[in-house]
C-alpha cells in the first residue's frame, strides 16, 4: 500500500475531508478540556499530521502542547514537519520515523494527555481489536482523552460497536460520539479513568494489516 499517495486523497475526497474535520473539531475541545499547563499528545498512525496541525493552527493552547507523531512512511513524516512549520507549531511537533505498534516509540514521552488513534482500528484484525484498546490504556493519562475513527461499511459498524464496549471494559468513558455525513465514519473521543502501568503486550501493541483505501472499498 502507498500510503504517501493514499493521503493525496485528503484533497480529493469529501468522505476523508468530512472525518478529517470531525476529528480537529474533537481535538479542539478535548484541548479545551485540559487542564493547566503542558498538554502532551500522542498521534499513532500519525500520517502527515493534519488532523492535529489543523487542531493546533489557531488554537489558543497551541504552546502549551507538545506531541509526538509516530509514522512509518518517511516521506508522510517529511510532509509533516513541512505541514507543521508552515503553522508555526514546528517546536510543538515530534515526528518520528518509527514503527507505531512498538511500545518503544512511545515509552519515554507517555501517558499522554490526549492520544490519536485515527484510521488506525479498520487496519487490525478482529481479534486484535482488544489489545489494541489496552495499549491505548496505557499511552493515556488519567482523565485523558483517546479520540479514534472507524469506517462504517462492510462491517464495520459492527466492529465499531464492539471497539465501543471495549473502551467500557477498560475504565473509560464515552463523551462523544458522532458519525460523518452519509454514515461513512465515526468518530469517538472517550476519557480515561484510570492509571495503566504496562500495555497488555509489551513487545507489540497492535499487528497492522494493510488495507486499500477507503476509496477502494477500504474500512479504514
């Protein structure tokens, strides 16, 4: 999968765009919800950013923020860093080429106050979907936030049900939860409640599988 030229679609597809405005729109207000000063940000899958660099652009607590972006692909990371000094949130921005499912790339900057997980649940299997919300457990903070998305064809709404109650059983609660126009994704921002001391697997946080765009017919 070209995941570089999968992006490109973020200036072409209405679906991609609706989520990708739904998602900034959560991140504003789950920054609006921290408390007092440094606000750390963990973006899984982290793509180009422009979720969070959109969020953070006009933000007022843009300088209290400092956020790590974990993303595989280095030419997303190199449009990234460009994305984010084109903003002038460069100094607030950690890019890094790594590999999102390792618990090394994040285990000297986490929890987090608010943690990503966007287009990232419709690239696991099934049966993985619980690892995954445990190790998002463990990136985030007490009474932080993960926001996460979910495409809702072919079976996703189902997955998404079940990604729902997942967060149930790991001490977190649901505080929003919408769906883009046409009911092609939702999008759920749920705060935790509790402290996670070590993700469920600490060699692997989640098996990413490769999957087509959802232009293709993707579930991402």
């Amino acid at each position: 999968m070209d995941w570089a030229a999968w992006h490109e679609e973020y200036d072409a597809s209405p679906a991609l765009m609706a989520r990708l405005a739904a998602v900034r729109v959560r991140i504003t207000h789950c920054l609006d919800l921290c408390p007092p000063g440094s606000i750390r940000v963990i973006s899984v899958c982290a793509g180009e950013g422009r979720d969070l660099i959109g969020a953070l652009e006009s933000h007022p607590r843009a300088t209290d923020v400092f956020a790590r972006l974990v993303e595989v692909d280095p030419r997303l990371v190199e449009r990234g860093r460009a994305g984010g000094e084109a903003a002038g949130i460069s100094d607030r921005l950690e890019f890094i080429v790594g590999d999102a499912t390792l618990p090394a790339s994040y285990r000297d900057f986490g929890p987090a106050h608010l943690v990503l997980a966007c287009g990232v649940f419709g690239n696991i299997r099934g049966s993985d979907t619980a690892r995954l919300v445990g190790s998002l457990a463990w990136l985030c903070a007490r009474d932080g936030f993960v926001i996460w998305t979910r495409g809702l064809a072919r079976g996703g709404a189902a997955h998404a049900a079940r990604i729902r109650t997942l967060f149930e059983e790991h001490a977190f609660e649901e505080v929003h939860a919408a769906t883009t126009p046409g009911n092609v994704f939702t999008v759920v921002t749920n705060r935790h409640l509790v402290d996670v001391d070590a993700p469920p697997d600490p060699t692997c946080l989640f098996e990413f599988v490769t999957r087509p765009g959802i232009l293709d017919g993707g579930l991402l």
